[in-house]
C-alpha cells in the first residue's frame, strides 16, 4: 500500500473539501508513491513522535495537527 492509497482511504472518511480555509491538510512532506510499511497516529508531530517512528522504522506518520501550518505548504518534490 502506497501513501496514496492510505491518502484517499483517509479522504473518503474526512474529504479534504471540509478543511476550513486556513488549514493545511493533506501529504505535507513526502511522495505519494512511497510504500508504507508502518504508520504512527499523533496528534501533533513532536522531537518525541519523530524518536519514536526511527525507532519503531515507521515511514508514515499521520498527525492530527499539520507539521507546517502557514507560510511553505508542503515538501513533496511536486511542482504543483
């Protein structure tokens, strides 16, 4: 299963289209083409939470609150 994919399952519950117009929701960092192997839930993304996904070797983590909330948008090697 890709980012992608986890994505769009996401999407089907919480549609991006009900994010008020200041928030910044969506893959923030990262491709959409990443195969994800395991996945850490937090509300919002800590020094902590970043220790314990290199430890556990998570490659997706979901947070409530998004890691950049004004200013830069996302960092997902996309031009658009």
């Amino acid at each position: 299963m890709t980012v992608k994919d986890i994505a769009a399952l996401i999407e089907e519950f919480a549609p991006l289209g009900y994010q008020e117009s200041y928030d910044n929701a969506g893959l923030i960092v990262g491709s959409p083409t990443t195969k994800v192997n395991r996945i850490l839930l937090c509300v919002d993304v800590t020094p902590e939470v970043l220790d314990e996904a290199l430890t556990k070797e998570v490659n997706l983590i979901i947070a409530h609150h998004p890691l950049i909330f004004s200013g830069i948008k996302r960092l997902t090697g996309a031009n658009s």
